[in-house]
C-alpha cells in the first residue's frame, strides 16, 4: 500500500492524501481496461456500469479514505487526492471551445468517473454542457469575464447550480494541465468555519425563506428554482448552504445585510489550492462554496485544464427528471 495520509499542503482545502507510483499505476492500469467498454462512451449506462465494478478494485486506502469523506467531509468540507494519472503523456491540447466536454474513456475521464461511482452516483444536467457526465473546464477565448468555468476572472463564491432542487452532492475537479504561471487557485470556504463566526441576527435571517437564486438561462423553466428559498438549512449546528453571489438575490433589507455578512467571511476564512496535474479536488457541494482566483490565460494549447464531474449520492430522488434512469436530468 502506497497511500499516504497528509498533512494538508498549504492552503489546501482540508485534508489530503497521495496515491504512491504504484498504486498510480495499478489506477492507470484500470483506467485503460475501462476504455473499450460499450466503445468508450462513457456516458452510456454500461460503462457506468463497469467503472462502478472498476471502483472495487482501487488501492483499499483510497477507498477508505474516500468512503470515510463521503460520510463526514470534515471542517472544510472539502479533500485533496494527490498523485492520480491523468494520462499527461499524450494529453492533447487545451481545448479553446465553449462547452467543451469529455466523450471518451480516456484515462482521466476513466479515472474521475470511477471515483464518482464509488462516492455515489456521476449526474450530469442536460442543459448544461449538453448533460456530458465529463465536463472540460477550460478557459475560453472572449469570455475573461465570464462567471464560470469558461473564464479567467476571480469566480464568486457558489453552491454549484444553487438553484436547482437536485444540486450535485460533491463536485469533483481533475487537473490535467496547471496555467502557466501557476497561479489559478481553487477557492473553498466551508459553512461549518464561518457558522461560528456569524452574528445571531444574521444567523436567524439566512435561515429565513427570503433568498432567490437565477438559474442560467440555458436551464429555462426549472421546478421549482424560482422560489424563495433560506441560505441555511437544516441541521441549527451543521447546516446546509446554498448560495450563490453572482446569482443569489436578497428579498429584504436584513436578508441582504446577512447575505454580505456571510459572503465576508467566506472571504475570510477561505482557503486556495493550486492544483497540479493528477489533483483531484473533492468539494462537498452541501455544505462548501467554491470559486476560483484570477489568471491569465495565452490560448496556445498549454492553458489550464480541468475535468469537471458531479455526484449524487441518492439518485433515486431525481428519477422524474432522468428519462430511463439514466444519469442525465432534463
């Protein structure tokens, strides 16, 4: 067994383990044995299927500490895994599109979906980038400014797809390729620090039904996503969070002050990772926020690149909205 427990790495987002050479290897190995199941798509219910059987056969002390996270995800609320191949040998270039997205069992792919399966279930949302369960999130050409994954600016703090009733789970991040100058960071600040440190006057009204949040408007009409909803649900000592500051709205003057009170020490209390190829970042999207630092992209193939995968741990809950039992809700 070459996995390690670690001490965080400075700044990191809580804790961290490193998958050892050989485990890497024997990871790449299941990888690629995924790869020409049901052709490579794996978007398909069959290979899901395999890489939920692949996931037994991980290195156990990856399991372990995965199962262990997906049960209690700690004060941060978020995990670092160190060391996964990605397949940087015969990565090809970043890509520049909007919407790009992973269609194929390459190892990366392989490797982040295998982990999905065994944290929950991958889920992906069809209007968002064409519901492909392996998501690029690359910086593109035109949209620096851009509040999400396609820009390059410091991205706001968010419960990814706050406005859906189904938000995913976790949120997982593979870095294939860093930027440049290594400076992008991964941002996460987690409700369970910040709880303490809130004032009972905003405390009481995040909890209060006075908040909403637009849906992009790729998403059109979405169940339920235009009413008005609390920040904080819940458990009064472990609440959940859902928020987001580019798109969540205050309907009150004292929601709003506790809206900025809370988004100040998010600030405050966050932590920044600059991830490196084979990082995976674990994000638990229920009770942690995420965005990104500001960075630069050149667009000459070498830019930053990530894989995006969502999990659901009861999928069961969204079946009206994934035709056939699928992975994909419309």
């Amino acid at each position: 067994m070459t996995l390690a427990l670690d001490k965080p790495r400075a700044g990191s987002p809580g804790g961290a383990v490193t998958v050892g050479p050989q485990d890497a290897d024997r990871i790449g190995e299941i990888a690629r044995a995924l790869a020409p199941v049901a052709d490579g798509r794996i978007d398909t219910p069959e290979w899901v299927d395999a890489a939920r059987t692949a996931w037994c056969d991980l290195p156990v002390g990856l399991r372990r500490a995965l199962r262990s996270f997906r049960r209690d995800s700690g004060p941060s609320g978020a995990l670092l895994v160190r060391g996964l191949p990605v397949g940087e040998e015969t990565l090809p270039e970043t890509p520049t599109v909007r919407g790009s997205v992973q269609r194929t069992a390459d190892v990366a792919a392989a490797v982040l979906l295998t982990v999905a399966s065994g944290l929950g279930d991958p889920a992906a949302f069809r209007p968002e980038k064409t519901g492909a369960l392996v998501q690029d999130v690359v910086p593109v050409p035109g949209q620096e400014d851009f509040q999400g994954n396609a820009g390059s600016v410091l991205l706001s703090f968010h419960t990814e797809n706050a406005f859906h009733p189904h938000r995913p789970d976790f949120v997982m991040l593979l870095c294939l390729r860093a930027d440049h100058e290594g400076v992008a960071g991964l941002r996460t600040a987690c409700v369970r620090q910040v709880l303490p440190l809130l004032s009972d006057t905003s405390r009481t009204a995040l909890q209060k039904e006075e908040f909403v949040t637009d849906a992009p408007p790729s998403f059109g009409s979405v169940p339920g996503a235009a009413a008005p909803h609390a920040v904080l649900t819940g458990a009064a000592d472990d609440p959940d969070v859902r928020v987001d500051f580019a798109a969540t709205r205050a309907t009150t003057r004292r929601a709003q002050s506790a809206l900025d009170e809370l988004n100040r020490l998010f600030d405050l209390t966050a932590q920044t990772i600059r991830l490196t190829p084979g990082d995976l970042a674990i994000v638990d999207n229920r009770v942690t926020v995420h965005g990104r630092t500001s960075f630069r992209p050149r667009y000459d193939g070498q830019d930053r690149w990530l894989q995006r995968s969502f999990v659901l741990t009861d999928l069961r809950r969204s079946r009206g909205l994934r035709a056939q039992d699928g992975y994909v809700l419309d």
